[in-house]
C-alpha cells in the first residue's frame, strides 16, 4: 500500500497538479484553446517525438511485438464496443460516440507525460508510447471517423489529412536519423530539445484547461459510466490477456500494459463537437474518464511494476 501510495504522488499526482493549474489558468484568463492545441500539435508534440525516437535505438524485434499488441489490442476494444453498444440498445448516433470512446485513447497529451515520468530511464518505453500515439491518431481519423461521419468524407480526404499531421513528419525523420547515425547540427538540436521539454507542462495544462470547461454534474449517466468501465478496467485486463498470450515482458511488456489504462481521448469529443453527434455524451465520458483515471492508471502502473520485470 505505501508503495502504491509513492506511484500515485510520484507520479500521477504531479499530473493532477498540471491538470488543476490549467483549470484555474483557463477560468481566471480564458486562454484560446484551439490555439494551444495547434501549438501542442504542431510543434511540442512532434518535438517530443522526433527526439525521443532520434536518441532511442528500438530493435526490429521489439517493433514487431508492439504491433501485434497494437492490432490485436484495438481490435478486442472495437469488437468489446460494438457487442456492448449493441447490449445497451443505444441508437445510432449513440453508439458511434460510445465505441469511440472505449477505442480512442489519449495516448498523446496524457500517455507520453506519463510514460516520460515512468520510464526516465528506459527510453525505450517512452519510444514505445510514442509508437502508439501514431497508431492511436490513425486509429481516430480511420475508424472515429467512420464511426461518426461515414457518409460525408472520403477515404482520400481521411489520409491526406492523415499525412498533414506533423507528428508523422517528426516520426519519419526521428527513425530516419537515427537508423542512418545522422547528427543533427546544435543550432537545431538545442531549440527542439528546449520544446521538447516543455511538452509535457504544455499538454497537460492545457488538458486541464479544456476538461475544465465540461460540467461534472450532468456526467453521471449510464453510458458514461458503462464507457469508463470498459475503457478503463475491461481494456487493462484484455491488454493483460493479450500480453501474457504474446510472452511480452520487461519494460516491452509495462509499457503496454500501462498505456491500455489510459482514459479516453480527448479527440473522441473534438470530433463528436465538429460534427455535432451527441457532443455532450462523448465531453461528459472525457471528463469522467480522465478524473478515474488518476486511481486506475496508479493501480496499474503498480501492476505493471509487479508483474513484469525491467
């Protein structure tokens, strides 16, 4: 208990911390939050990337364990989803937010702080949370958004917008450099190492910023609930099943178990706002998500940390 007690203030509380100072931050000055994202997307977060996969050497084996996870792990969650939507009798709309939001993770502006806090020595699990991010964003701009708006985009739309993301850009050229030993010149290095350590005070203070503008009152309502479950308790176990069926371990095996705790992304609302599909729903499941999170992903980082040796 005292050593679960350590995990939650050594690690997850200093999230909360971030996440409450973007809270009040957003409430005392209104800060425009798509800019902050944009800012997040478009520079702090490729940032982190391209270093992070630069300066860690990922074997070919290990890459290939990662997404057969990844594949089979996702898929479990869309099948979990579908059967469960189908239970609840949810209607059409409803249930494309619902199996977004047990799908969709927020690996990015929640899962890479959190995996840089954990594995501050290993890099290899940050590259591996980094590998999921982009799994994570083609997951969202292919099956979220076929969930919610099959019929007004096309599939040529969907993978040029993929492909615009800079974090892809950042991921091509990190690998690139790394496996061709080529040297960034200082001039370059210094700037991108100095955003690349503000990443994570930016991303989860604006999380905080963002979350704080959802009512917690009106989150309480079966589906809510129901997706948090699923999201947070059923996909550990499944991620757990799936990991011990592989014969994963060490820091390979932590990393992602840990990252199938994760809450929901927070890109399930941004797309269920932008297309106007029970807006409200999905705000209400990132919120309630991320809030039982902070006991959830304590608990299984401790697991993790029990179960497989690094």
């Amino acid at each position: 208990m005292m050593y679960l007690g350590m995990i939650f203030f050594q690690i997850v509380a200093p999230i909360l911390v971030l996440l409450v100072l973007g809270a009040i931050l957003q409430k005392k000055f209104c800060f425009n939050l798509k800019a902050l994202s944009q800012l997040i997307t478009y520079c702090f977060m490729p940032a982190a990337v391209f270093v992070n996969l630069y300066e860690t050497s990922v074997e070919l084996s290990v890459l290939g364990e990662v997404a057969i996870f990844i594949v089979l792990f996702i898929s479990s969650q869309m099948v979990l989803s579908h059967f469960l939507a189908k239970g609840l009798g949810l209607v059409k709309t409803e249930a494309a937010v619902f199996k977004n939001s047990v799908v969709l993770i927020n690996s990015g502006n929640y899962g890479i702080p959190v995996a840089q806090m954990i594995f501050v020595t290993q890099p290899i699990g940050v590259a591996i949370q980094v590998i999921l991010v982009i799994f994570q964003n083609m997951t969202t701009y292919t099956y979220g958004l076929y969930n919610l708006i099959s019929s007004t985009k096309s599939g040529i739309s969907i993978v040029k917008d993929f492909l615009k993301m800079p974090i892809i850009h950042a991921l091509i050229i990190g690998v690139a450099m790394n496996y061709f030993n080529l040297a960034v010149p200082q001039f370059i290095k210094i700037p991108i190492d100095h955003v690349a350590d503000g990443f994570i005070a930016v991303a989860l203070i604006t999380l905080g910023a963002q979350l704080s503008q959802l009512e917690i009152k009106s989150m309480f309502n079966k589906t809510v609930i129901i997706s948090c479950f699923t999201r947070l308790i059923l996909g550990p176990a499944v991620a757990l099943l799936i990991i011990y069926l592989l014969g994963l371990d060490g820091v390979v095996a932590q990393s992602l178990f840990i990252a199938s705790a994760f809450p929901t992304s927070r890109n399930s609302s941004s797309l269920a706002l932008e297309y106007d599909i029970e807006s409200a729903t999905a705000a209400q499941t990132v919120l309630f998500s991320t809030i039982v999170s902070c006991i959830t992903v304590t608990i299984v980082i401790y697991l993790a940390e029990l179960l497989f040796l690094s």
